[in-house]
C-alpha cells in the first residue's frame, strides 16, 4: 500500500492534485477534514477552525498522536 499526504498552501493545488490522482491513477482519498466534520456534526458542534482543533486534539488524547495527522 502506498500512503500519500498531500499539504499546501491555499490555492497550491491539492485539489487539482487528488482529482488527478484519484480519476487517473484509482487512488483512493481519505480526508482527514472531512472525518473531523462528520465527528463535529455528530457531536452537535460548530464546524469551524477552533472546533476542529479542539476535536482534533481531544481524539489524539483519546486515542494516540497520531490518530488525526
């Protein structure tokens, strides 16, 4: 299994780059914001930035470090 983390800046081109990757190479997309927002919104919570890290930060508590890259 190959595992790619894509990060950059607003505008850099992530998204043209997952398109690319999952339409012409079959790579599958795991978001780490999108799974954030559904854990969000299951706990009734405000999706915004500080919500996010507030989560983000009490599963790598919950869990390990490296629960939520």
């Amino acid at each position: 299994m190959v595992i790619i983390g894509i990060t950059g800046t607003l505008g850099a081109g992530k998204g043209t780059l997952v398109d690319y990757l999952i339409n012409k190479r079959g790579f599958a997309h795991y978001s780490a914001r999108e799974f954030l927002i559904r854990e969000i919104t299951r706990q009734g919570l405000e999706v915004n930035r500080d919500t996010m890290t507030s989560v983000a930060n009490k599963l790598r508590a919950l869990h390990s470090p490296a629960y939520v890259i």
